[in-house]
C-alpha cells in the first residue's frame, strides 16, 4: 500500500528575515568582533598611546654646520625626520594625489577603498590609506604567513584611528615620509633629499618631489640611480593623478612630463661629503662627551640611533672653499713633483747617503704595517712567499687628483706610489671667538684616514720663529725696527746645557751689514733668530709657547728658535690666535652646543681662553708678521708678481691688498711646507710634505717648489680669494685695529736690506 509523503512544514517568513539579516550582518558583526578581540590585545599587544606619540624609531645624529647645512650623520639607519613645515608643499601634493586620494577626508581607514580592493582583488588599486601604512611601517614586523597577515591588518586599522586622532593630516604626511627607507642609506625624506638632490625637503622642485613618490610604491622596483627610464615612467604617472586631482593642469603635466630625469646624486657616508676629516674627530670626541654626559646624569644616550643634533662651528661654504683650494693648488704641486721624481732613481725619496738601504728599509716598514701583510703572517706564509705577493701585479683602484683610476700594479709599487703622493693639512679660526670654520685633514679620507690637523705632527720651521721674536719683544721691549748684525751667532757649550757649540747658517749663506727685526722675520734669517734665542734662552720661549696653547713637549734646547719641534696645525693654529686677539689667547672650538632628539639642550660649549700678552705688544708681533707679506717670503701675496729663478718664471696672480700677518716655514730638505696667515678675524695654518720626511722635492728646481711660500701659501691665497668672493662671509679686508695711546716702540720701520724681496728660501732646521 502506498504512503502518503508527509508535506514539508514551509518556513516561517519571520525565521527567513532573520536568517537573511544574519547573512547580511554576519560579515560587520564578524568584522566588529575581530577588531574587538584586536583592540582587547588577544591576538598580539598594540603600542600604547605613549608608544604612538613616541615610536622606538632609530634616529641618525646630525652635524650640523654655522650656516645650518647638515655635514654628515652618524647612524645605524641614517634616518633624519623633518616637521612638515620643512617640506616643499609639492611632496604633500604628490604623495596624496598618488597613495590616498581621500587622506584629507577619512580618519584613518577608507571604507570605500577598502571595499574596492576587497571587489577587485586589488587590481584597481589597494585599500590602505596613508596612515594604515604609515601603521605598519612603524609597528608591524614582516608577516610570516597569511593568517598573521590578516592579524595585522586589524591592528593596523585600530593604530591607524589612533594616530589619526594624536596627530593632524600634515604632521601624518611628514612622518609618512620620514619612515620611508629611499635605499642607499637615505632613510626619511631628510636624507633622500640630500642624497638624491643635494638639497634640503623644503627645496625640492615638483619633479624632484614626484620621484621621492615614485619611490614610495616601491624603492627597489623604483630606484632612479638603478632604473632611471623606470622610475621617469612613474614619476610621469605621478603628475597625471596630481591633475586627476585638479593640483595641476594637463598643459603643466605635459611639459613636467618632458622634463629629463636629473639628479644630484650624492650618497652618504663617512668617506664622503664635506669634512670628513673633522667628522671622524667629531666621532671621537662625542663618544668622549657621551661617557662623561651619562656619568653625570645617569641617563644614556646613543650616537647612532639617539637624534641627537651636534652644531658646529664649521662654516660650509668655508670648508667648501677650503677644500676646492686644497684640489686646486695640490693637484698642480703633485704634477711638478711627479716631474721631478720621475728622473731620480728612487723616485720620491732623496738620501744623500745609503738611498738604497733607506728606502728598502721605508718599503719593509710600510709593507709591514698593511692588512695584506698582517693577513698572510696570520696564515703563517714565510718571507719570501710575501714578498712574491707583493712583487706581483694585481688590479686595483688608486687615488689621483684627477679622480679614482683602475690599474694593475704590485702592491708594493702601489706603495711607492703612495709614498711620493703630497698630503695637506688646513685649519682656519675665528681668533675672538675660537671658532674652527674650516678643516681640511689630506687629500681624500676614502683613501687617508689619518688626519693631518690634530693627529699629524711635524716640524714646524719658521712658522715657530713669532715665539721666539714675542719673547724677546716681551722681555727686553725689543722694537721690530731693532737693527741686529747680520753676522753668525754661536750659542757656546755649556749655554743652556749645550754640549757643543751650535752656530747655524742662513740659507744662502749671506752675511754682513744689519737688519732689523721685521725684516730679518720676513725673510728668516737665521742669524738673527740665533741671536734673540742667545737674549732670551729656550726656557721664556718655552713657557710663552704654551701659554698661548700649544701642548706638546718641547725640548728646552736653543735649535728650538728654528723650528726643529713637532706640532700639529691645530695647534698652531690655535696659538697664533693670541696675536690676532689682542693678546688673548683662545682654545679652537668645534661645537657650540648638543641637542637631544626633542630639541632639548644637553650642553652648551665655550673655549677656555685668557691673557697672554698685552694688546700692544701683540700688535708689535703682529707688525713684525705683517713684514713677512710686504717685502718677505710672502711677499706673492701682494703682487702680478713675476720671479725669476734659474730660468724659471712663475707669475702670483693674488693681489691682496689688505693688512695679511703672515709666516712661512719650510724644514731641512723642504720635507714639510708651512704658511700660517691672519686677517683681523681669521687665521688659517696649512702644512704640506709627504707621508715619509725622506720623501721631498729635494735640490735643485725642488728647493724653489719645496719652499712653504711655494707649497702651502697658494693654499692659503686661493682659499681666502674664495672667501672674499662672498661678503657675507664677513672675513675682514680692514687693517688689524692698533691700540691707543703709544706703543713705546717704533713699529712702522722701512727695510733697511738690500736682498732681493721674497728670495729667502727660509730653510730653518740646522744644517
């Protein structure tokens, strides 16, 4: 028998509108408890307020200049941040029109976006806005799987909110751009700037602005450097969607669109950029002040990651001039040296006994101090083994004037080469204040890492006479007019604990008559410096030395007078600020204050100075240095001067006209080349020679080129014509200011001398 199917109960229409609003609803109530369960901290903690306002980002230390130019950084990341009122409005524009059409109008999350990414899987553009990524960059490690992806994205929602109500749309935008990471150690829009453009954020033009927007898609995808036809391709894009967003027209983005991708690409580093030799001091001496900070303070602060912001002293434009004057003069110099070297058999170096015993023994030295030597030592490699390394070409990049150059030599030959290159120190100081403007440590700290400012110290020759002419100035009241015998002097055995009878020579071996002070100075006379030492003895020279800063030992013994002692420029340089400053002297300073990365002063810096002398009686020596630049061994400086010299003529284009006070000094064989120069409110010290003493220019035409008027007082004339191109550099073109009332002395003496102006080879070591 059949069975009657039993009807199906037909649902009731109430159960189908729930049923169909749990559906609808399902996916907003779902949403809204996975951003409970997120803001509850289940499935990982979020930053707190605090942690927002102050994210653990690591911070680069600036050096910043005088003029407010930023020097270098150090860092971990080299990541700079500036406010929004530091950027061009075009970057804000930009980045807008192209990552968030909407930024000004949601508070954090697009919904509209959202659900657009959401429909087209993405493919017509993603559903993050500005601040989700900004979210994520500074709170969200990397993703190790989808599930902890989706995770995030929560969280990211929630600190997007956050931020969004901590901060206003321009403050998001700058720290937007500041967390980017633009590649080559260029991390926020400070660095990239500097890096890409050589400018600051505020300076960038709207095509230098749409590049860094470019980049925020991807830096690696597009990196201008790598991928400049790529990277031009999306920059373009950037302009349409800035007139899709009415910011420009179609007829701007059209001719922005045939600009050529153009940039000024100066990456960062420490080898690279303006004073590297000063910032690798600076590196020292921070870590120093950082150790004594925390032990005063107990709080701990980090150099690399800290923000903290260092303001110098240094002058960039000055340290600019510095350094192109150093290229300018030392590249010609190394040329004519290369020229001579080229004829002597062992090349730079010049022995008048055993030359080839002494430069094996140099080379040996040398060789032994490389990383190669030291490496194959290691690994137990005999001597012979070694020196066939050595002996045996390789290619290799060397440094030249010119530029890098790729060759192929021995590393020994590369060593030799070294030896015969000419290094330079420079440092330049403000004598009121100590301020140091300018410091030049050699030619390229890529290639020289010791600094020929502080750490080199070498015979200082006549450029150590001033101490002796201030002491006897000091203790007999000696006038610079003072007519002196110019005859040799011998300081017997047994005065000031000599144990032999020291007679030295003038350079050309000329005597007789007299001269006065000022001009036996500018022409360094021996003879007559002999003389004053013989009034004064060591001991007074000694002490007013130091006195005016100088703090390394010097032997109480009268070869002194000629310079036979080794110093430093900076040291030099600091002490000849007593007579600029009348009589006062003044430790060089290099930093002003410290800040941390909040803008809070840590500390504030003044030099230590005091009163060595009176102000006439630094005015005296000042006159008596003044002769050296009007009828002495800096006399080229004055003049369209043409000499000649053993058939050779060289013109001194300079033509100063202003009050200069001035020494030259110039070692045994022209080994080091000196010239300190004053103006009322800068004095600037440059030394010139080769690595190893025995490396110099030697007799001949070399004595002509060795001289410090001919290898560092062009220095000096190039990068004051550089300064004074620029009046608002402020270097004083006024006469030194001379004291009221009278000075006691006669100051104002004419020479008295026959010789020839400026032909004093000043060559002070004893022979």
């Amino acid at each position: 028998m059949a069975t009657t199917p039993t009807p199906k109960k037909p649902r009731s229409f109430r159960k189908q509108v729930i049923w169909t609003i749990v559906a609808i609803t399902s996916p907003v109530w779902g949403l809204t408890l996975m951003l409970s369960l997120t803001v509850a901290e289940v499935f990982y903690p979020l930053p707190n307020i605090e942690q927002i306002a102050n994210p653990d980002t690591k911070l680069a230390t600036q050096i910043i200049s005088e003029d407010d130019e930023v020097l270098g950084t150090f860092y971990r990341e080299n990541r700079t941040t500036a406010t929004y009122e530091e950027l061009t409005p075009w970057l804000g524009k930009a980045l807008v029109a192209t990552e968030d059409e909407r930024f000004y109008s949601h508070s954090g999350v697009d919904a509209e976006a959202l659900i657009r990414a959401v429909a087209y899987l993405g493919s017509k553009g993603g559903g993050s806005t500005l601040t989700q990524q900004l979210a994520k960059m500074q709170f969200s490690e990397p993703a190790t799987n989808l599930i902890q992806r989706i995770m995030q994205k929560f969280g990211e929602w929630v600190i997007a909110v956050r931020l969004e109500r901590l901060y206003t749309k321009e403050e998001i935008i700058a720290l937007y751009l500041n967390q980017l990471d633009f590649l080559y150690q260029a991390v926020g829009i400070n660095s990239a700037a500097r890096t890409y453009f050589n400018k600051k954020p505020i300076d960038l033009n709207i095509e230098e602005a749409a590049v860094f927007v470019a980049m925020a898609k991807n830096p690696s995808l597009y990196n201008p450097k790598r991928y400049p036809e790529r990277t031009k391709l999306r920059r373009d894009q950037v302009f349409v969607q800035m007139v899709r967003n009415g910011m420009i027209t179609e007829e701007e983005k059209d001719s922005l669109q045939e600009i050529p991708l153009q940039l000024n690409f100066r990456p960062q580093s420490h080898n690279a950029g303006l004073a590297p030799y000063f910032r690798e001091y600076l590196r020292g001496y921070m870590k120093d002040w950082i150790m004594n900070y925390e032990k005063r303070t107990g709080r701990e602060l980090d150099l690399y990651s800290g923000g903290l912001k260092i303001y110098t002293t240094i002058n960039a434009e000055m340290q600019e001039n510095a350094e192109e004057a150093v290229q300018e003069h030392m590249s010609n110099l190394q040329r004519v040296f290369d020229i001579i070297k080229e004829d002597r058999k062992y090349g730079p170096f010049y022995f008048d006994e055993d030359p080839a015993g002494n430069v094996k023994a140099i080379l040996d030295r040398a060789m032994k101090n490389t990383q190669r030597y030291r490496g194959l030592k290691k690994k137990g490699a005999s001597m012979d083994s070694i020196r066939d390394v050595f002996n045996t070409k390789i290619p290799m990049t060397v440094f030249t004037w010119q530029g890098d150059k790729d060759t192929v030599m021995s590393p020994m030959d590369s060593i030799m080469y070294y030896k015969g290159l000419y290094q330079v120190g420079l440092m330049s100081v403000e004598p009121q204040t100590g301020f140091v403007k300018a410091w030049v440590g050699g030619n390229d700290y890529q290639y020289f890492k010791y600094d020929h400012v502080k750490q080199g110290k070498r015979q200082v020759g006549s450029t150590f006479k001033p101490f002796v002419y201030a002491t006897a100035i000091l203790e007999k009241n000696y006038s610079p007019c003072l007519q002196v015998p110019n005859a040799k002097i011998c300081i017997e055995k047994g005065e000031f604990g000599l144990l032999e009878d020291w007679c030295p020579s003038n350079s050309d071996d000329k005597y007789g008559g007299t001269k006065s002070l000022k001009h036996a100075l500018a022409n360094s006379t021996n003879t007559v410096t002999t003389f004053l030492m013989k009034q004064v003895g060591p001991r007074p020279v000694i002490r007013l030395a130091k006195q005016m800063g100088i703090k390394e030992d010097i032997p109480e013994a009268p070869s002194i007078a000629l310079g036979t002692v080794d110093l430093s420029v900076y040291d030099m340089v600091g002490s000849y600020t007593t007579f600029a400053n009348k009589g006062r002297y003044v430790e060089p300073i290099m930093v002003t204050r410290i800040e941390d990365k909040n803008g809070t002063v840590l500390e504030e810096f003044t030099p230590e100075t005091r009163q060595v002398m009176s102000d006439k009686d630094a005015y005296i020596i000042l006159k008596l240095l003044m002769g050296v630049t009007e009828d002495g061994t800096g006399m080229r400086l004055r003049h369209d001067y043409i000499k000649y010299r053993e058939n050779v003529v060289t013109g001194y284009p300079y033509e100063f006209t202003n009050e200069i006070a001035g020494k030259t000094g110039t070692t045994q064989n022209q080994s080091d080349g000196w010239f300190m120069g004053a103006v009322p409110n800068l004095i600037t010290g440059v030394w010139a020679g080769c690595e190893d003493r025995a490396a110099h220019f030697g007799g001949g035409l070399g004595t002509y080129y060795g001289q410090g008027a001919t290898a560092a007082l062009p220095i000096w004339a190039v990068y004051m014509k550089k300064n004074y191109a620029n009046p608002e550099l402020g270097i004083s073109q006024e006469p030194f200011e001379r004291p009221k009332g009278d000075l006691g002395v006669d100051v104002d003496c004419v020479p008295t001398s026959f010789d020839f102006p400026g032909e004093g080879d000043d060559f002070d070591e004893e022979l």
